[in-house]
C-alpha cells in the first residue's frame, strides 16, 4: 500500500484531454489562459489554507500532521468539480467558489454522510462533534486514536475568549436494555501542546465537546449620550454601570447643561408601550364586535372604529423614563439607575420659558417669572376657549412627570406644585362640552316629549 495514503482516503484519477477531438474555438479557449492555470489556483488556495491553519494551530507538528493528511485529497476532489464550471466564468468568481467549497464543513460533508450511512448495529456512528469557542465548530470524521486535542485541532484551534479551565466533554452511554445516559466530564484545555495529558482523552463515537466562552469576553453593550455634555457619542458599558459613571465617563455636564430636563429613553420601554396600544385597540375591536351581537345604541360605524385601532397599531411608543439626574449626579443610589444596552440619555441646554398648550385662544412660550402663576401665563395666551375644561388643567415638569393641581386650578401651594423654568401647562378639552344649539335642540325635545305625555293623561 502507498505510504502516502491512510484509511478512507479518496483517490481521484482524472482522464485525459483529448485534444484532437476539440474543435478549434476550444482550443483557443484552453490555449488563452495565460494567468495562471487551474493548478495555480488550486496551489495558492491550499498554501493559504494551510498557513492559515499553522499560525491558528498551538500543537506539535507531529500531530498536525497525523491529522491533515487524512483530509488534503478532498482537495483534489474540489479540484475535479472546479474544472467541470463553465469555462466563461470569470477568474475572480471561480476563485470565490473554489474557496467556499474548501471550508472544512464542505469538504466534510460527504465524509460525514457516508460515515452516517455506514453505521449499523454494533458499529456506531464514527463521527464526533465540538462546539463553542473554536475556530470551525461541527461535526468531525472520528479514527481510531483520536483524542480531545485532536479534536481541537481538526476544528481549527481555539479563539482567544475560550475558558481554558474547564471544557465539557458529553458522552452517551449504553445502558442496556433500550436505555442511554448522557455522562460529562470536566477537561482543562490549559496544557494542549502536551498530548500524554490527563485531559487529552481518547474519544468514543457520538462524544460532543463543548468549549466555554469568557463571559463579556468582547461585550458590545453599547448607550448614547447627547446633549450638554463635554464629550457627546456612544459609549461601551460593562454590566452594572449607571447613569452616574456614564455621564462622568463623557465628561461631565457643560455649564450649560440643565440636568432637571434630562430625557432617558429605553427600548423595552418603547416596546412594551406599543404592545399596550396594540392590547387595547384589540380591546376596542372585540368591544365593537360584540355590541353588534346587542340591541347596544351605535353611535360609531365600523370605519371610525378601524380608524382608531389602526392609529393604536401604528403607534411606536417613545420608551421614554422619568429620571432625577439631579440626584442621581449628587450620591442619591435610588435615583442612579443602572443602564443597559440601547439606553439614550438627552441633557438639553438651560431654559426660562413656559409652554402653554391645549384649549386656550393663543398657544405658545412665554417667559418665565417667578411672581407669575397658572392663572397668569393662561391670561398670557388670550384665556381658555369655550370647550376648556377648567377643572383638569395640569402641569407637564420639565422632567416629564405630571403635577396635578389639589385645590383649584388658580390656586397652587408650594413644593412641587410650583411653576419652575421648562413646565408646561396644558389645558385639556371638555368631554361633555355642547354648543348652545344642541343643548336647545335637547331641551326642546324633552320639553315636545312632556307635553306629548301631558295630552295623553288630560285625554284619558
């Protein structure tokens, strides 16, 4: 037997050309190829492939050896079905092919199905598995002799985050009698380059080894931070840092910045916002759906109803969380909260205004003044049209949390009912509100039933 060859190698004996069979035009198409030849080709990507695997391999050459010569004829079998593509290709498309089919998963696929194919009672399945941090986890062709480190070598080698301490080995045991156990043990991976190790053990069909990743070994946890800070962009963070050490780790506030106006959003917050729409607009349609079932009164068709369900679908919830960055800068643990990723906080610059929104004649911002209440900064936008309702205005603070009034809507103690710069007052619209016409029409209607009712007693 050839020395060069070893148990389930394949060999592949090409045929060759004949070139007075070929018309003129495939000539000329074979004899152009100046470039570089198939051959070329095929001994470029297996010396890339090679070198790859010695810089990324950490184990003696005389088991990198034992291993890869069982696998360098697929090689020649990739070279076959290159040769057999259409010579039109292009150079660059034959070499990205040739290149993905000499990745280890495609050159062992059949391999791995032939041994599938092969295993019957009393002649297990030769093939084994890793997965984890190594360079080309999956399944691997199993030969008499192997062990964990060859393993590792045949799957490319470890990544810089493996957990070299304490791999996992899983291995499934007959038990008898139709039943099977799964045993794992512990190896450590710190000594590989000594194959006489403890750890290296022999393996045994079906055994999976699976190699652990450090925890945060590479985190792309990532929060943003804009606004009045010295340094604004998008920070990395470890597990457990919070809004305090964010804000120190961009530099702190300008002395522009106006902390009490801070906006934090969170994206669960957001989604979790636009499930509750979509929650209560399906609450709004089965409401509808079975007041069709009732002699109910609609004052509402169909159409107005999908047009509100459709509103609350589409709404996409700001994911928006009151914050005291006040208190959270100065020491306070409850108001520090811890940040995770996709977190923004927005610090806006100082301001001295107050917004009036909602039913007034004139909306809009007026200057701040400590002398000036609710009352006066309504007066400021012309007053409350007729549809205000007066006993519900509220106060939106710069920090987003709602105040509302306890005793009368002109009236407010002190604490954090107080105006402070950045409030706004909005004045919300009367549900019950009805123009002077309908209210007529109303009475005028009950009045026409009464007297109907009155006839009707004076006729009996």
């Amino acid at each position: 037997m050839d020395p060069l060859l070893a148990a389930r190698d394949q060999l592949i004996i090409f045929n060759l050309v004949d070139l007075a069979g070929l018309t003129a035009a495939e000539r000329g198409i074979l004899s152009t190829e100046n470039d570089e030849t198939q051959a070329e080709k095929l001994d470029r990507n297996r010396n890339r492939n090679r070198n790859s695997d010695r810089n990324s391999d950490r184990y003696t050459d005389r088991n990198r050896n034992r291993y890869t010569d069982r696998y360098t004829v697929s090689e020649s079998e990739s070279e076959s079905e290159s040769e057999s593509e259409s010579e039109s290709e292009s150079e660059s498309e034959s070499d990205q092919a040739l290149a993905l089919t000499l990745t280890r998963q495609v050159l062992l696929a059949p391999i791995l199905n032939k041994l599938r194919s092969q295993a019957r009672q009393g002649e297990p399945v030769e093939i084994v598995s890793v997965s984890g941090a190594v360079k080309a986890p999956g399944d691997y062709p199993l030969e008499a002799g192997d062990r964990v480190y060859d393993l590792l070598l045949a799957a490319g080698g470890l990544q810089d985050s493996v957990y070299l301490p304490a791999a996992e080995l899983r291995r499934i045991v007959n038990q008898g009698g139709g039943a099977v156990e799964s045993d794992y043990q512990e190896l450590s991976l710190e000594y590989t380059d000594d194959v006489d190790s403890v750890n290296n053990l022999a393996l045994q069909s079906r055994d999976h080894l699976m190699v652990r990743t450090i925890p945060d070994w590479n985190p792309v946890e990532m929060v943003e931070i804009s606004g009045e800070v010295r340094f604004p962009g998008s920070y990395l963070i470890r597990r457990g840092e919070t809004l305090s050490q964010i804000v120190a780790r961009a530099g702190g506030l300008t002395p522009d910045a106006f902390p009490q106006g801070a906006v934090f959003t969170r994206e669960a917050i957001a989604k979790l916002e636009a499930e509750r729409a979509e929650e209560f607009a399906n609450s709004i349609r089965n409401s509808f759906a079975a007041s069709l079932l009732t002699q109910e009164l609609k004052s509402t068709d169909f159409s107005e109803i999908e047009t509100i369900t459709q509103t609350l679908t589409d709404f996409k919830g700001n994911g928006r969380m009151l914050i005291n960055l006040d208190s959270a800068l100065t020491g306070d643990a409850t108001a520090d909260l811890v940040v995770v990723t996709g977190d923004q906080l927005l610090i806006p610059a100082k301001t001295s205004t107050i917004t009036v929104v909602g039913e007034v004649r004139r909306q809009g911002t007026h200057s701040f003044a400590r002398n000036l209440e609710v009352k006066d900064y309504l007066n400021l936008s012309a007053g409350m049209t007729v549809r205000a309702d007066k006993k519900e205005v509220y106060i939106v603070k710069a920090d987003g949390s709602v105040v509302i009034p306890q005793t009368s809507w002109v009236s407010f103690g002190g604490g954090q009912q107080r105006l402070a710069p950045g409030d706004s007052i909005v004045v919300p619209i009367d549900g019950t509100y009805k123009d002077n016409i309908t209210q007529w029409r109303d009475v005028t209607q009950i009045l026409y039933q009464s007297a109907i009712t009155m006839a009707a007693v004076i006729a009996l």
